[in-house]
C-alpha cells in the first residue's frame, strides 16, 4: 500500500537519532573552525547518553531498512556532516568491498577503514581515464602500483584504501580493477590534506603509490581477466554506487533541513508566519519563498527514499538512485542558499551554523558523480544510449 | 510503514486506466480541442469503465471500492496521460460524488450518489471558482445567508465543469456568520433550482478545451437546510479543497508524462548536425530533468493523496505539492515543446495543446475543482 506514515517503532528510532545529533550539533563550529584537529571518534557525552527503549518490532507496519537508512542518515546531517555520538568503522571503500569482495576479503578486511581512491589529478567524472597503474610481478605473486590520486575521502585516518589502477590503458574501462592497499604498505604515501570549503573536520587526502607491491590477493573481487568488450568488471564497482548515491542526496537534505528549520524558527520569532491554506495574493514573499523551500526539500526527499525502498525490495535502481542524488545534491545547495538570503546579513554570522550548512552542502552535488553526471546517467537511461552515445 | 508499492487493485486499475488512454483518447484528443467539444460516446465508454462510481458503496449500487484519494491519483495521472481536457471531462462528476462520499449524511448519500449508478454518464460537478482574479478560499464572495430552516445563497461562479449539462452543482459558498476557511460551507443545487441562472454560452479557454465549462449565476437561490453537504456538522473546507486540488495534480502530472515520453522517441529520431538531437547533452538533460521532476511531482501527490487517507490533516502536503507542481509543470511543458523545435508550435503535434493545458491545469489547479 502506498503510505507516507512511520510506524511508533520507526518514529522512536529518528527520536533517538534527533537527539543524538543535536548533541553532536555542539561540536559542529569547534571542528570547523579547528580543521587540523580530528573530531573524537567517541563523544564525552556518548557514555551517559541513553537511547529511549524502541516499541517492538512490527513487520507489517514498520517502514523498510532501506529507508530508515536514508533517514537516519539525514537525522545525523542534521546534527553535523561529520561528528558522532560513538563513530562507527568503515569508509567509500567498505561499500565497494562488500559490493564487489570475495567471501575471504571481506572476512579478511572486516572492521577495517576503507577509503576509496579513484579520482586523480587529471580526471574526476571520466573515471575511466584514470592512469595510475598496476603491473603482476609473476615471480613474486605481487601487485606493482603506481600512481597519484587525490580528493580521497577519510584517506587520512582510513586504515587502508580501495585504489582504481588499470592493467591495461587500452582497455578502457575493462582494464580497471580495484586494489586494497593497507597503510603502512612500502611505496604507499598520504601526502597532502586539502582544505575544504566547507565539511572541514572531514579529511580529504592526496595520495602517492610509488612502485607500492601489494599481495595478488588484494585485487578486488579476484578477476584478473582483462575485459576488451565491454565494462568487465567496471560495471559492478559502478554498482557500489547505487547504494551511496541517495546516501550523498540525504546527507545534503539533512542539511538543508536543518537550514530551513532554522531559518523557519529565526522569522517566526520575527512574526512571520506561514499559512499553508492561504490565498495567493494573502502570502507575504517570504512565506512563499519558504514554502517552496520545503517543497523542494520534500521533493528530495521522497526521491531518496524512493530509491531506498526499491533497493530494499530488491527492485532495480539505477536510474532512481541518479535521481535522489541529482535531486538531494541540488536542493541542498540551493535551499541553503536561499536560506541565507532570507536572513539577510545576520544569516553569514558564523555565530550560527547555517554559513557552514552552505558550505558543507555544497559538496553534495560534486562527489560521487556531479549532477551533470547523474545527468548523463538518467538521461542514457530513459533514451536507452550506451555511454558512447551520450557522453 | 514509508512505501511506494500501489496494492493490486491499484495496479490492475492501473492498467486497465492506461490501455484505456492509449486506445480511446490519445486519437480523438485533437479533435476534441479544436471543436471545443467533449464525444458523447467517450464519456459512455469511460462510464462503463465504472471509474466515476468506483468509489460509491455497494449497498447503493456502487463500485464498492474503498475511497481511496491515493487511487484517483493513479487513475488521473493515467488518464491525462490519453488527454487531460478528456480526463477532466470524464471524471468531473467525481467533484461532486467524492466530497458527498466525505462529508455527506446518510441521507444525503442515499438520495444523490444513486444518481450515479445508472448505465449511462449522469453529470453533476463542484463550484468553486468565482468572477474576480483575488480567489480566495477563505474570502468566498458567494454567500450562504441563513434563512429560516435554509440558506439562500448569492454569487457568480466560473468555470464550472460540465456546467452545460449537470443536473446537480455542489455550491461552495461562505456562511454569512463565519470567517475564514472554518466558515467555508457546500451546498447541494440542482439545475432547475430557482435564481440559478447558467450562461448560456460555455467559458472560452486557453486550454482544456474538451472540458465543458461554464458560468453559474445564483441569485437569492434558496435551498433547504438538508442541502447543506455535512448536514449540521457542516464539511471539513480544507481536507475537501486539498482533496480536490490534489486531484487536479494528478492530471497535471499525467500530462507532464505525456509529454515526457513523447519528446524522448522524437529525440531519438530528430537529427540535427549529423546526430539525433538527444545525443546534445542540452536536450538529453532536459528529459533527465523531466525525468527527474516527473518522478519528484508523483511522490508529492502521493503523499499528500495517503494523508487525506489517513485522515490527516493535508493542507500543508498539498501546498508544498501545489508549490511544487505549479514550478514544475510548465517547466517541462515548456522544455518539451522546445525540443520539437517548429514542429512543436505547429498543430500537428499534441505538443503545443500540451503546453496550452499545463498552463491551464497549473491554475485550475487553485480555483477548479477536479
Ligand atoms: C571533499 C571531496 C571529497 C571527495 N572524496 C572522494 C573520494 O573519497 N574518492 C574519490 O575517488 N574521489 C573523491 N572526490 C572527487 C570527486 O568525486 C570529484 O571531484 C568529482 O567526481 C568531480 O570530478 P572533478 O573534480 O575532476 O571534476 P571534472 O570531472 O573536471 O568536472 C568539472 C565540471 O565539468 C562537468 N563535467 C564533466 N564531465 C561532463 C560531461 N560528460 N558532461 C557534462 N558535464 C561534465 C562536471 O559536472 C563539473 O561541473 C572528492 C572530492 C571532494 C571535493
């Protein structure tokens, strides 16, 4: 049946998340403004802290793990992008293990930070362009890396690292494969952390792999073969993605959220009131403006969600998942920005967070894959053009 | 529990509803809107359907099926997916049936909606909205003055649907004693009632031009306290106007399908410098956003369709919808004539009666009652 409501069970689960994530909330400027600190992986408060007791489970009424997936996600980016109560393992490069690894390397790996490096200095969107490489040394059974990658998310604190290298340029995108490479491997470097616009308790790494030999176990997935045809295994990887796509959209809503609920508060207290039933012509600008906000925010939303709830009934989701991302990436910059302009010049007052909401926003319609990416997707998708085609 | 899933019904209605747009509105649409007129015989197919009384219940000779606001949207966004001016033709009895469904006493039920159960197409539509460009919901300038156990009622209304041949009009009308939405009331009005006067000639439109709309001028009309839809409880104004509203989204949002999915084979087939059209990345994200917004709209229409039947307060879902819809629509109306180019200006194509109807419904869409 289609149905909007959450169960009581559901409702506990976000209660629970909320306030988690207001107390998060208190960390939020301090890490901003001191970005060569980390944030602590376990919050003081994260011992005393006490989850209400949930309703029990009920199958037929509670909402699907998928969902409350993206839910909860938005829950915590509504506290902060970065900081958590007790911060959980895992990375980008988790995803793309558990998508793409064999059965021993995730045994193998489990628990451990992953980041994932892709992105280089000379390409970004086209993926496929990468040039860092990996050559077999037949004798010793090892991987020989080398290459530079940027942008690399958590690459500082991760424990390691899925790395894109291609065993082949003229392959294509059937020469790619992924590596793991763990710190701490001889000829592997982090050799840079950027600063960031904004998200800047989160670190972003360049690194260096520099004649780096890796075991030949450590290929992900375990296919050498190399694809002439078609994507071979590139494909699959691209598939990591259509999990994490709604994940970056409701990351950017939980945001804008919490930029409109503040911005709603800061005019109320001013006297503006929003009237949803009212005419037109009765609607001061700004209540118009705000409605359209939340409108646009609501849209995100329930594309998020959408593509959530396909993949937790094992339906397909790849054009939906470009959707959530195109749609969450866009209104999470734009209603920050409008944000802002309706609390005019006391809305850049780093005194509050809805500067740094803008800032840390924005970076949801760039990675894992621009809005113009998610663009192309879609669009090849309804028009059934291969990536040749539409590029 | 959040889910998209439609239950089986939903999904049989489902396409049962689109077969029937393919087959039996998208050809003589054209037609329809350069004659201004709606075919008899289409009307008596989609009432044999059985989609207008789907929702009337068995004990009066009804379809039996609950009242789902969810499921009209399906029904509508498939139906203007055909055509919209027909898809509001076809279905704006159900403006005057499902508010009686809502709000009406048992008497009320038990003496209108068998009018609607009979084998052939019975018309009957709201009346809402009224002669000046201020609409406002909550300021209606027709008035409903007490008197003795009645009411009389004083106003003009436009763009009442099937104004040319409905038997009963549902009057929305401000109470005299109460301001706002709160004193927002609907009153039961049959054709021949006395001060009612319908113009003779219909509402000349930019589009939906299919529909059948006219002008009603009701002068000291007087109607008994038992024509008040509600009875003494009165109606709940702002669940019966997102409800209405709502609906009029959902031709709306089949509309911008149509459009959507007509502009995605041209572009394929219209080559421009060497190459199809939507290999330009200009065109092709144009339907991605299509795309992309035709899904969004959905899911705001939905939601607020579940609130309303849940019993939840739907203003608010149906505003941000509304707000939504009202961007959007035109937006894609717009983009999908542009990639038709000429061709899309020219009357040969649905595309330009498209764009005129999007303009159309988006406003309709506050002061019409589908
Ligand atoms: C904070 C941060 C964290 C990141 N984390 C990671 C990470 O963990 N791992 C990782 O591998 N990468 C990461 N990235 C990199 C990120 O994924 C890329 O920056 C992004 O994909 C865009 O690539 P680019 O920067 O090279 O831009 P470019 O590819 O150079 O694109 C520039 C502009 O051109 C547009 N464009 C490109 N191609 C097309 C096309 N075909 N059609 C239309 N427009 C096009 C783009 O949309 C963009 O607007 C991160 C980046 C940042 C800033």
């Amino acid at each position: 049946m289609i149905d909007f409501t959450l169960s009581q069970r559901d409702e506990a689960i976000l209660e629970n998340q909320r306030e988690q994530a207001m107390l998060c909330r208190k960390y939020a400027r301090y890490y901003d403004e001191h970005e060569e600190e980390f944030a602590p992986d376990v919050l003081p408060e994260a011992d005393s802290f006490e989850s209400k007791p949930l309703p029990e489970t009920d199958s037929a009424r509670d909402t699907n793990g998928a969902v409350m997936g993206m839910l909860t996600t938005m829950m915590q980016n509504y506290g902060d992008y970065t900081i958590r109560l007790r911060r959980g393992k895992g990375g980008l490069g988790n995803a793309a293990l558990a998508a793409s690894g064999t059965p021993e390397q995730v045994e193998r790996w489990r628990g451990q930070t992953l980041a994932m490096a892709i992105t280089e200095p000379g390409c970004g969107s086209d993926s496929k362009a990468i040039q860092a490489t990996a050559v077999l040394d037949e004798a010793t059974n090892e991987w020989i890396l080398n290459g530079e990658k940027i942008f690399v998310t958590t690459g500082c604190r991760a424990d390691g690292v899925v790395v894109w290298a291609t065993l082949d340029k003229e392959a294509g995108r059937g020469g790619i494969k992924s590596f793991i490479v763990m710190k701490g491997t001889p000829g592997f470097d982090v050799t840079h952390k950027e600063k960031k616009l904004g998200i800047r308790a989160d670190d972003t790494a360049a690194m260096v792999f520099r004649d780096c030999r890796i075991p030949r176990d450590h290929l992900l997935g375990g296919k050498e073969s190399v694809s002439r045809k078609g994507g071979g295994g590139f494909k699959g990887v691209m598939k990591t993605f259509n999990m994490t796509r709604p994940a970056v959209g409701a990351i950017g809503i939980g945001i804008a959220q919490a930029a409109l609920d503040f911005t709603k508060e800061e005019l109320a207290r001013e006297g503006v009131v929003i009237d949803y039933m009212a005419a037109p012509h009765q609607r001061s600008a700004i209540a118009e403006k705000l409605i359209e906000i939340e409108a646009d925010i609501d849209a995100a939303v329930l594309d998020i969600l959408h593509s959530a709830w396909l993949s937790g009934e094992a339906k397909p989701n790849n054009t939906e998942a470009s959707i959530a991302k195109a749609k969450g990436g866009e209104v999470a910059r734009t209603a920050t920005q409008r944000c802002i302009g309706l609390l005019g010049s006391l809305g850049i007052s780093r005194e509050y967070l809805l500067e740094k909401w803008f800032r840390d926003s924005r970076i949801t319609d760039i990675y894992e894959g621009t809005g113009q990416i998610q663009r192309l997707i879609i669009a090849r998708d309804i028009l059934g053009y291969s990536a040749a085609e539409l590029s | 529990m959040i889910s998209f899933s439609p239950s089986e019904e939903q999904e049989l209605i489902q396409q049962t509803v689109s077969e029937f747009a393919q087959n039996e509105m998208r050809e003589i649409s054209r037609e329809c809107d350069e004659t201004g007129s709606v075919p008899r015989e289409f009307l008596e197919k989609t009432w044999e359907l059985g989609l207008v009384n789907s929702m009337i219940p068995e004990e009066l000779d009804g379809g039996g099926m609950e009242r789902s606001p969810v499921t009209t949207a399906i029904v509508l966004e498939e139906l203007a997916f055909g055509c919209a001016s027909l898809a509001c033709a076809a279905l704006s009895p159900t403006t005057f049936i499902h508010p009686l469904l809502d709000f009406g006493t048992d008497e009320q039920k038990k003496e209108y909606l068998p009018l609607f159960t009979g084998t052939s197409f019975h018309a009957a539509s709201m009346a809402l909205a009224e002669s000046h460009f201020t609409f406002d919901l909550g300021a209606l300038r027709t008035v409903a003055e007490p008197k003795g156990d009645g009411y009389v009622l004083s106003g003009i209304k436009r763009m009442v649907p099937l104004g040319d041949r409905a038997s009963h009009f549902l009057i929305i009308a401000r109470s005299a004693s109460n301001e706002g939405i709160g004193g927002v009331e609907a009153f039961i009005v049959p054709r021949d009632a006395k001060g009612l006067a319908i113009a003779d000639e219909g509402e000349k439109t930019l589009g939906l031009r299919a529909l059948p709309l006219s002008k009603l001028e009701l002068e000291r009309v007087e109607v008994a306290a038992s024509q008040r839809l509600g009875g003494e409880q009165g109606i709940d104004a702002a669940q019966l106007f997102a409800a209405a509203r709502t609906a009029s989204l959902a031709v709306g949002l089949g509309l911008s399908r149509a459009m959507l999915e007509t502009s995605i084979p041209y572009a394929k087939e219209r080559y421009a410098f060497g190459q199809p059209i939507a290999q330009k990345q200009t065109i092709a994200f144009w339907l991605a956003d299509m795309q992309i917004e035709v899904n969004s709209m959905r899911w705001l229409i939905w939601k607020a369709a579940s609130h309303l039947e849940h019993g939840l307060p739907a203003a608010k879902p149906m505003a941000l919808a509304s707000s939504y819809a009202q961007r959007e629509m035109i937006k894609i109306a717009d983009n999908g004539l542009q990639v038709f180019g000429g061709h899309g200006y020219i009357r040969d194509y649905p595309v330009e009666m498209w764009y005129r109807n999007a303009r159309t419904i988006t406003v309709l869409d506050t002061v019409a009652a589908l």
